[in-house]
C-alpha cells in the first residue's frame, strides 16, 4: 500500500485566494495527495472578472482554522503549499509592478523564503528578492545562487523575458536544484525550457504550476529535469485545451470572456495524472 502524503494548501493573497485552492488541490488529488484546504478569501469567482463579491479572512481568522485542525491533532502534513511562492508582481509590457505593497518585501525576503523548500518566482520577483537585475542567461543563474543563499534548495524561475532561439514567441523558464548525494557532497543540477507563449489571460496558472511541481519533485526529487518536463507538459495540455474550448465558445473573431477561459482542469485530468511530454528541458 503507498504511503499517504498529505498537503496543507493555504492560498494567502486575496486577488489569487479564491482560484489557487482550486487550480491547486484538483491536481494533487489526482496525483494521489490528501488535501487540507484553507481559503482566505471566499469570493463569488475570481478576479479577473468584472465584478465579484464576497469575504477576506484577516490572520486571527486564519490562525483560528488552523487551530482546528491542531486541536483535533490532523496537522500532520508533509508539505505545506502556500500562493507566496512568492507573489509580488509581475512585468507588463516590460515594465514591473508589484501586486502587495512595498513594504512586504523585506517580510518575504527575511521571513518566508529563508523557510521554504521550493520557490518559483517570475523573473520580476526572483530581481526584487536578489535586488539584481537579469539581463542575460548567466545572470539569472547567479540570481538564483543567490536565492539558494537565502534557502530554497529549489528554485524555478516560472517565465523570463530573455531572448530564446526559437524566437520571440517564446519564453523562458529556468530551474536550479541543489542536493546531496549518496557521498555527502553538494551537487547542483541546471535546467532551461523554451515555452511557446499563449495569446490569452488566464487566472490560477501559476498556482497550477506550483501543486505540480510540488507533486513532481516529490515523485522525482532527484530529477528536476523530470519534474519541470511533466509540469509544463500538463500546464501546456491544460491551457490548449481551455484555448481550444473557449474559443469554440466565443465564436470567431470574439474574445473569449473570462468564464469562458476558465482552466479545463476536469476535462484534463488525464493529461494531469500522466502527461505526455512535449516540452523538453536542456540540462545546463
């Protein structure tokens, strides 16, 4: 019988709260994981929408469910998967903005990403932790030393908008693991993929790539190329099949609206449980 792996999935930025439970936990139950859900928000949907409606959970509420939990001795997990991973903006039209304020930064650089295992920031974020900007290839791998230094033994750069040589359709993502091996020495393994872009906005990808490849590295924690491979093959078999759906929805010529563009995540479950690979990662 295989050993149960439980996950305590705690989506704590409002704009993204009410999505990532649910881009998060449908794709680590297929992989097998037990899931304890904490929302922060409870929103009528997400929003990327025109409207919304509904609750934020201040951090006494939140503290409140988690002594739930440990009052009745189930916070018992493995991993804990949070939507700090970190979010703290991204790059639009190649110029950065932050979604929280400012004066977080030092909170993310002193107090959460010191205890965390994995980070998988966007190129923005991984500038704003190293207080370095990247420019080319060796400089993203020198930021990433740096956010080793600060403690994550996993670190995947979610997209970059460094040049790629299939053209500019294209984005980067690059990953850095460190680890010992059987004779106790440090090793580090380098990875790079070359994505193809997707004309489209989509809400919960980001929180999607991290439950994957949390589940990935699990199956896999020698083998980041392995890992990344499967989670972006089903990221890309997820948003083909959404672009495909919501275009067929929306007519020719129209935009698809954001109910329409809504991640296919049951119609993908197979692709989820085993993805076939079509995008390849390159050991540096």
């Amino acid at each position: 019988m295989e050993e149960e792996c439980r996950v305590l999935s705690i989506q704590s930025h409002v704009v993204r709260g009410y999505v990532g439970n649910r881009a998060a936990t449908f794709p680590l139950q297929v992989l097998g994981f037990e899931i304890d859900a904490v929302n922060s928000v409870q929103f009528s949907n997400h929003t990327g929408y025109a409207h919304w409606k509904g609750q934020v959970l201040n951090s006494d509420e939140l503290q409140e469910l988690y002594e739930g939990l440990k009052l009745n001795n189930v916070n018992k997990y493995d991993y804990v998967l949070t939507v700090c991973d970190p979010v703290l903006g991204d790059k639009w039209d190649g110029e950065g903005s932050m979604y929280v304020p400012e004066d977080l930064l030092p909170v993310y650089k002193e107090k959460v990403v010191p205890v965390a295992d994995i980070i998988t920031p966007n190129q923005f974020e991984a500038e704003l932790l190293s207080g370095r900007k990247i420019h080319s290839q060796e400089e993203a791998l020198a930021v990433m030393d740096m956010l080793h230094s600060m403690g994550p033994d996993t670190v995947v750069i979610t997209s970059s908008d460094l040049p790629s040589p299939q053209g500019s359709d294209y984005l980067i993502v690059l990953g850095s693991q460190r680890r010992r091996n059987p004779a106790g020495s440090m090793v580090m393994e380098r990875i790079r993929m070359d994505i193809r872009k997707v004309d489209a906005v989509f809400v919960g990808t980001g929180d999607l790539f991290a439950a994957m490849l949390l589940a990935w590295t699990h199956k896999h924690p020698n083998n980041l190329k392995v890992a990344c491979e499967k989670t972006v093959s089903a990221l890309h078999h997820v948003l083909q099949r959404t672009i495909q759906c919501a275009k067929a929805q929306a007519g020719e010529g129209v935009k698809p609206s954001p109910m329409q563009l809504e991640l296919r995540m049951v119609q993908s479950k197979r692709d989820i449980e085993d993805p076939e690979i079509v995008v390849q990662a390159t050991v540096l």
